[in-house]
C-alpha cells in the first residue's frame, strides 16, 4: 500500500497517517519529496481491521500495490494448475497443455433434447456436457428452468455418452443437490459476487466453473475465485464470458485480454464462452477461434439439436454448419497452441492420461 | 415487438417468420418497403416459449417495443406508489409528497456505536435507520458482519430512537431472521440478479429496498422488482447507487437521469445512495442535494460516530460538518421540490399522517 | 510516481530503474518489504523524456500520484477562477458566486428561427446565447451547419438582444473566422482530444467552453484543457454532458459527480449540458435542477421556437412548459448554492458588475 | 424507421405522425394492437429534414431499421474490398485472402532508429511500415512528434527498405504534405469523429486506414467511413484498437467480435491494433494471435530497435523474443484462415500479384 499525501499536508497529519499505520502493526517508510510526501506501508494490517486511511486529513490518495487475492494468486503456485473433473481415473482434466471442450443445451428441456444436444456436443469433441436445471433469467416470465427433473435427465445422458455434466446452481440452498448430480458446478455471470453462493459452493469441494460478472474487473473476478478457494476448494476454473459495455451490437463484449492476463495474475484454468456474448450464431465460431488463439484451456458453448424451438437462447446455439467450423476449428489450433487435440471422451482419456 | 427481415430476404423467409408468430398465438403485421420488409408483432406469446425469431433465416433484427415489466409498471398503475415502512399507523412513507432520509452505520459494529450512529441521523431528519448485518464484501478477508447479533443490537436500538430498522439480505435462508428483526430488507446491488433472493424475499411480503446493480440497464433493475412483484409483494422501493463506468475518479458514476426515467416507467418510489459510487466524503453531499433536486424520493446515507475507526467504508461515512451540511440541505430543498420536509420520527409520523 | 517492483525482483533489477530514474534527473526512494520493493520518484523528469520505467525488468507497476495537469490546477491557484464572456465592462461572468444560463438553437437554422430562441432564451433568463454554425454531425447525410452565414445571424442576434454568442468551431481552419463573430468558442465533446483544434484555440486567446468527451476521464478532460491552457489561454469553462456508459435509456450518463470533483481539482468554472445526454425532453429539467444543486457555475442548454420542424436535435430542444419549469429552477436555486439568480442581461451586468 | 406509439396514444396523435411522415416524401404503414400501435416508416427522408418524430406528442420511441450508412455498407457491395497501398504494380494488397502486417515505432525519432525499426518489422514479415510524425498525446507535455523531418526520414526508410510508409494526420491542414510523403494515411482513434480532418481526408484520395474511436459503437465508426467514402474515397481499412471499458488492468478493451460483425456489415478490410489496448507488452503477441483467428485482414504493431529508450509508448513496443514470436504466428496462422502468409515484400509481390 502507498499514502500519497496531499501537497504541502502539515507534519502532524504525516504524523499521524505513520501512527495508524504502525499502530496496525504495518511499516510506514516515508519518501519526502519536493510537492508531495508519500508513504510506502509494508506488513499485512490485521484481517478485521481496515485502516481507513484514505479517509485521514492530508491524505490525497491510497493505492493498492499488491494483489488482494492470495490463494489463487500466481504467486501461491508459480505453476498452472489443471482441474480434473469427473471420477477419479477417468477423469476430464482442464488446464495447460491440453484442451476442452464443454457443450450442451443452455438448459435442458426434455430427455430427447438433452441427449441430442450432447451427441452433437461429443461429435463436436466435447467431453463435459453443460446443461441448465436451475436458469437465472432477467425476466421472471421466462423460463426458469427444470430443477430436479434436468439433473436426472443429465445423469441419464451421461450415462448414455460418456460426457461428465456441468450444470449451473443459483441457490446454496441447491448446492448439495445439484453436487450430487453433476460432475462439476457452475456459477454463472450475474451470481459471481453472490457471497453465499460462492460460500456454499467452497465447502461443498466439487470442481467450479466461475463465470466472470460482466460488471467484474479480473481482480474482482480472481476475489470471487478466492471467496471458493478460502473455504478449501481449490478446483476452480475461470470462464470469461464477456463483460458490459456501451457496444450495442454484440450482447457483451468478449475480453479475450483478460486469457493472457488470468494466466499471468492465477494459477487457475480459464476457459471462454463465446456463446452468450455475442448474441447472434454468426459471431460465435470467429470468436471462439479467436479464444483459442489466446491461449485459453478450454470453450463453453451452447449447442441445440433444434435451435429454432429451444426454450432459451435459441438464436445463440450451434448447430449444422456452424457446429462443424467449431469442431474443426477445436481439432486444427489446439495443438498449434501447444495443447492436446480435443477428441471425444474415452479416448482422449486413454491418450493423455496414460 | 418489430421483426425487420434483411434487404432482399425472400417470400418464403417472410413466410416462415409469420407462419411462427402466428402458431405462438401473435398477430403479424407485414409492411414492405423498396429495401426492406418489417412486420409488427401483436399479441403476448405464451410465457414458456421463446419464439427465437432472430436466429431464424432472412431476419436482420428483432425489436421489442413494449416493457417487458408489468406489475410495477406505470401503465399497470399511472399513480406512483408509497412504501409504508414500520408498524401500521405509525409507518414511515417513502413515495411522492415526501422525502425521507434513511441514515446509519454501513456496518453494525457494536450496540455504542449503532446507538451513536442513530441519534447523529436522527438529528439530521433520519426516520429510518439503515445497519447492516451480513456485508457483502469484495474480499473474503474482509469483515463480513455479525450477523443475528448485529440484527439484536438494531432491534434494541429501535427500541431506544424510535428509528425503524433497513437491512440487507444476501443469502436466501436468512430471509426470515432478517425480516423477523427488520422493518424493510434492503438487497444490494451485488444481489440485484440474485434471483433466489428475489424469490425469497418476494414471497416473505415485507418492504424491500431493491439497489440498483452496478451493471444494470433501467430495464433489467425493473425486471429484478418484477420479480418481488411477481410472488406477491409490491411493497419495493428501488436505489440508485451508481453503475460502473470507465471513470476511475469515482468508485461508480451516480446515474441521476434514472430518477426521473423510472417516475416515468415505473409507479416504485426510488431514493438515491450517494455514499457508494461516491467514494470519497468530500463529494456525497453536493451528490445528495443534486438527487433531491432531480425528484428522489428520498436518500440512503452512511453514519458513523467514529469514521477512521469504522470497520466497514470508514472513508464514506458522513460525520461532524458533513452531516450538518446533508441536514440543511435535507431540511431545505425537499420542499421546493413540492416534499414535506424530513423531520424526526415522532413528529413526521404526528404531521404527515394525521 | 511510485514503481512497484515484483516480489522477488532481484537486486539488479532495482538497481537498474533506480540508474533510470537517477539519470532523468529525479530521485528515487526505496522502501523494502518482506514480499515487495517500492520506490518513489521524486521531481520532474525533462518533458522529452519518458522514462519507461513499466517496461522494464521486474517492474509491477508504475503508480501516477501527481495530477498531471499543472496551470488549470487547483495547486495552481487555489481561489477558483471566472471567465468573463463579452466586451470589457459589460462581460457576463461565468465563475463562482454567479450561476450562468446559457441557452439557444443547436443548430442556426435562419435569423427567424435565431431571433426566436435568442428571445426565449432571454426570456428564462439567458446572458449568453449558444448556436451552431458548424455541426459535428455522426452521420455524413445530417444537416451540417450553415457556416459563415450562420456566425453573422448570431452577431445580428447579439446586436438585437445583448446577448452574447458562444459557438462552436471544429476546423483549425476556422478558428479565426468564428473568433470575428463570436465571444466565446465552443469546443464540442468529439472534438475534446482534437489536439491540432485545442492548439489553435488557445493561440487565438478567446474565451473558450470545453466540453468532455463521451470516452473522457477527469483527467483527461483536464490534461485537453490545459492544452489551451499551455498556449496561453487560461479563459476556459468546462461544459459535463455526459458519458458513454452500457446504459441506453439515455442518450449518455451525465456524471453529476464530476462537478464537485472538478472544482476540487481544477480553479476552472464548470456549466452542465443536460439536453444531449438526456435524448428525451422530459428530463431535461430534473437534469438541470440536479446540475444546479451539485454546484454548477452555469447551464448549457438547447432552445428553439418550433422544436417540431428543428433540423438538428429537435426532440432535446426546450420551449413552451419545459421552458417554463428551467427557468424557475433558474431563478429559484441557484440562490440557495450562494449564487446570484441569473437575471436578463441587462440587469445583471448593471447588479453583478457594478 | 419504426414508429412505437404511446399506449392509449389517441387518434389525433397518430395522424399528426402518420402526416409528418408522408409530408416527407416517406410512406407511413400502421400496425394497431391492442396495447399499442406501431408505425413502419419505409422511404428515406430527404437529407437536410430531421423528422423529430421522436419529440412528437403520443411517440414512446423512434427505432431505426436500417444501416445509417450506405456507401461503406455490404449492402452497397456484397464483395469484400480490397484496398492497395503504394505504388501501382508494385503495391501491397490489404483485405480477403491476403494478411497483411503493418509494424513500426509509434513515433520517429531519429533516421538511425526508424531505419533499425523497419528492418525488424520487415524481418518479423512486414510489408508496410508505420511511424508517426504528428503524435496526439493526452497531455501537452508529452513528446508531439518531428512533424515533416519525420516524413522525410519515412521516406528515406522506405527507399531503402521497400516498406511503404503509413502515416497519422491529425490536422487537416496537414493532409496534404502528409500525404506527400506517405503512402497510406492513418486516422487516429482520438480523431475518428474529427469530421474536418475526415473530410480532408476524404477529399485527397490516399489509401486511409482509420482507427475505432475508444468510446466509438461499430455503427459510429463506419459513419466516420462513410465521411471518407462520401468525398470519393474509397480506399478504406477500418483498425479496430480497443474501446474503453471499466476494465483497468488494461488500458482498452480489444473488440474482437468487431472483425466478424464489420465483415458482415460492411465490404472495407479491418486490422487489428494490440499494441495501445494491451498497455503491457506480454499481453500483445495473444491478442495478435487472436486478432487473426478472429479473421482481420492484417495487424498494425510497434517495434522499436530499443524500446527502454522510445520517446512513445516503449513499454509496449515489440523487440527480441516477443516480436520473434509475433513473426512466427504471422507466418503460421493466416493460411489456416485461407490467407496467405505475410512475406517480406518483395517476394509477397511477386507471389501474390501475378
């Protein structure tokens, strides 16, 4: 942390900013210069105390020089971690050096449309199959969603295919029950700083997807992140989604940056979804190409075994053409990037597990 | 809705489109034009369905021209509404006609200093009290507040001022003790899509406070009180409190045109947190008096005895000279704004309701 | 400036940017920590020099704690400024103390159409008269000014009415041209980072109003200024009139928080432009009423005598009832802030400047 | 153009627009539901009217259907254009099926530097090269550019490296010396709606490559083309560069679902700049990656012989390892998109023009 004072602030207001600090059990190391005096506070102040320093009179401004998340920080684990989703032994990994594909229908609708969806998805080369029993939606007159009776119909379809299910939960009060169906737990955009959500999800310990908010800088984002890893569930994977901005034409505007950048700040996996920001199918497979190129360890994409009578976000589901450029496009740039070809879900286990 | 077919888009395109609208129950009107086709939609389609016309071929965009709001639209009620809040015959009105200041700690710290936080805003025309138990922090190394205890000292600080009691819910199993302590739940802005809490809180039938997220068009902070609405409980005022911006310089850019926009789409009251977005204590006071000026119903304000010892956004809560100054303005520019003027609990109550 | 070294950054390193920022001529101060080094920076390195310092080995971050801005400071000249707009001994103050309606056509359509928004702006209470000969239109097919016989119906206008003329210029070219006609320059919201047009209008020594740019930090918005600034022309206005935000229900987001802001910052007056950002003319005056109470020194705003058949922005121009209401809230404000009621001209330079 | 009147709307209000419509030459189609009747205004309004239906008593809202643009739009020509830079025979194409890389130092400083710049673009694939003689810079402090010395050393480099010359114009008064020595002039994002430099630009008929503002939508940005293309210049690659964003650890937001969308909106060539939106060096070479998986035409980059010493942006200008990696996915990556790879120049020629 740096004090920066403000220009020609008295003595005893440097005084006493250096107090506070020292009285937290930090470091205060003053730099006079000619205008300004500033004051780099070294030490960590105590977890329930906040110094209120940039509220202190003589104080200009208080900037943050370290990062405020720790476990999923790149400097907890210089490596990058991979998350292994599925039972142990036949398990899905996500993370460097390979590359995953996770597809399904935005929400699940029936037995038949589940289980088209995902032959479509493991054709494309998925090996998770996402799929939504719980749908947060900004309407309340849309669909929300078939609850229980979708995760049934997901294990089914997992036995069925092979595919381990990813699927989204908006209530602790579902946590338990959506872990008992699902290989792997999504957080979706708008509940990425629901605290106690992310709360119930950390104890649960079954791998996270978190999707970015599309109001969240990365920093908030890797907090979010941190609220899971704190409660001692370390299994998470990132997923950038889009975030909000003035552009009207695509529905969020894809941050391919924040890839690089997560890798450099986290150890942590991060995949993209390039499906619900764009908003339009002809968008989709340039964007999720352009994930690829980026570095990212994995796609999440809504597929639909009849788009034009899905129940929600049928205008963004792949199917036909544009299901064959992604699957192309998943199996041609992986390995130009250094990561494993996606294949379907047996043998890529057989391959890069062995 | 307007359905606009692409330049040149064939018959049979033209055809499929209406041929769905009308199998969902609509009604199409077609108007073609040299370069282009357009068609009115008109009729609700049927909750479940998503009609999906903008993926369909030959269709350039869909447009929706009506609010997709109902219940707290003003085309459902052409007069604005006021939120009673506190006991019946002797609540506190938030709505036209009157301005009401909600004011208090950002967190409950201590029985002193709630106590000392409630007597500063009563004496600057505070007949609400705002305090918070459960804090949804950015950090998970921040202090997360205390919880039922903090709900106690609240109770027995009401019992003390005669201020009624506003705080926040951020996990829907915690409805019911809140509201069993509280006399309005305030949802946050972090919580705005939180749509399980809007269900809970929706079904439990006391006021709400609905804060506007940081990242949320007019539209969808309306769908979100939609969704109170929509279990049963109209009793909701909403909150701006800021939506992310580029700007750094503050910690969120207040949106004032959005109060006198939603008295216009909407029949909720609507108040204005000026503290949050504001970020630094020297700008809250010129921003409340801009927000009364611009027709709030009232204003959400943090104070705290003690700001550089605060645990929670010391740097915000208004104090000494600062709080004076919001009590002048709050005891001199409601009423040229044709509002009774705030005014301690006991004597409003005695005035406004007789 | 404050660098940030890695955690762990190795001796070199730090002695490298330590030699950097030694040999521009500035001292460094370094504070070391158990996880990180900081070092101060401390006097002014020569202005053709960057010195790089984020690009190098082991450095995190590069901190700004110095404003950028020096004459339009408020380090500067901490007393607030006034910029008098017209001829000596009858010039309109625009500054603290005062409160300044600017008002009039967006667009000089004809000297009928001027005359008449001339008078009702008069009428509400206006002192100077805005009006457009040269139009920064979005689209290449809009109505783009009338050019040179535009400027000489406003100086008629002014001849008529005593009100002075503020337009606006977006060519270097004519800067000149337009400085002959008019008592003040506008520079438009496109144009804010129009570095050859700045350069230009603050060699020729007018009054200037410089409005922000939709993209536009505080800062940023102060650094353009002090561009004029540079060139010798302290006699600048800053005009807010909104930012670009996801928000669509208006046209911008006026950030009313960046009044109080900027006159901490900066000694320069700073008027609101409600009309652009609204979009829509019913809020407009809750607009202008807020821009009052947050402390603005004056109002920028669109009138036009038959806003039905105006060929640019209509649909923002006041008249008839709207008209009405913001001179009311003209008159009956900014007394409240400590400010003089604007009165017609007349009177005011006789009351004002006596 | 459609027309959503108010609900309840009476008679009166609707012939009153339905008149104005037709007055205009255009034809009026009404649509009446229930709730609410809609207008589908087909024709276009003559040029210099501004219909201010949306100002009219009973309109709720005015949405456009239509491409604000004409001459820039794939309506206009459905093939995509391709635009040549230099000398005829001899020039470098750029658009479909080629990949062109544009490199250079953002500013010149000297012969020795822009001279050492140019062979390590060339050497990274290069076929044009970028340097700046006119910078605008957010602050007056800052390094402005040599102006013509510049231009005349670009010119010495271009003779003897083969690398033509693209170069930025920020005054219009300059357009014609810069195009003198340049052979592709560039728009800046800060001047994109500069609409006297575009106009001048437009007139002169140089090869243009015109850079997205930062708060600038697509639609915004092709208007700007289409000033250019008004004037008769066609010769138009658009740069996507970033938008700004509430995202900080950045210093914009690159948009890449920007190159599909103006691919399919429009027929002009899009590249791509990663350099000023990724503010750090490490983050440039995956967005440069990215950029071309999106499917841009080229990319526009920074080198810099010695970039700790660059008057402009060094932190963010390639050299060593990193531009070693840009050059091998330049060569790697476009032929999987059915581009051919970028060549040093010469050879690209021969290969590509016979």
């Amino acid at each position: 942390m740096v004090v920066v004072m403000n220009p020609g602030a008295p003595q005893a207001q440097l005084d006493a900013v250096v107090a506070r600090i020292e009285s937290a059990g930090a470091q205060a190391f003053v730099s006079r210069g000619l205008a300004r005096t500033i004051i780099g506070v070294i030490g960590e102040p105590s977890l329930r105390t906040e110094l209120n320093l940039s509220g202190m009179p003589g104080v200009s401004t208080v900037l943050q020089v370290s990062a405020p998340y720790k476990l999923v920080s790149s400097q907890a684990q210089a490596e990058r971690s991979t998350v292994w989703v599925g039972p142990e032994g036949r398990a899905v990994p996500i993370g460097p050096g390979t590359f995953t594909l996770v597809a399904g229908p935005c929400a699940v609708e029936s037995a038949l449309q589940t289980l088209g969806a995902a032959r479509l998805a493991a054709g494309a080369g998925a090996t998770l199959l996402r799929g939504g029993a719980y749908k947060p939606r900004t309407s309340p007159l849309s669909f929300q969603g078939m609850g229980e009776d979708a995760l049934k119909i997901l294990a089914d379809v997992r036995e069925a295919t092979g595919l381990y299910v990813v699927s989204e939960v908006i209530d602790p009060a579902d946590v338990d029950l959506v872990a008992s169906y699902a290989d792997m737990i999504l957080i979706g955009a708008t509940n990425m700083q629901n605290f106690a959500l992310l709360d119930s999800v950390g104890r649960r310990g079954k791998p996270v997807m978190l999707k970015r908010g599309m109001q969240a800088t990365v920093d908030e984002w890797l907090l979010a992140a941190e609220y899971v890893a704190q409660r001692g569930n370390c299994q998470i994977v990132l997923c950038e989604r889009g975030i909000r901005t003035f552009e009207t034409a695509t529905k969020a505007t894809l941050d391919l940056s924040a890839i690089p950048l997560v890798q450099r700040l986290s150890h942590l996996p991060v995949v993209v979804d390039p499906t619900h920001c764009a908003g339009r199918r002809d968008l989709i497979v340039p964007l999720a190409r352009a994930a690829i190129a980026a570095g990212a360890d994995g796609l999440l994409v809504d597929v639909h075994p009849d788009p034009e009578n899905a129940l929600v976000d049928g205008p963004q589901a792949l199917a036909g053409a544009e299901l064959r450029e992604l699957a192309s496009a998943v199996r041609q740039l992986p390995p130009l990037m250094g990561r494993l070809p996606a294949q379907p879900c047996g043998q890529m286990a057989s391959q890069t597990l062995s």
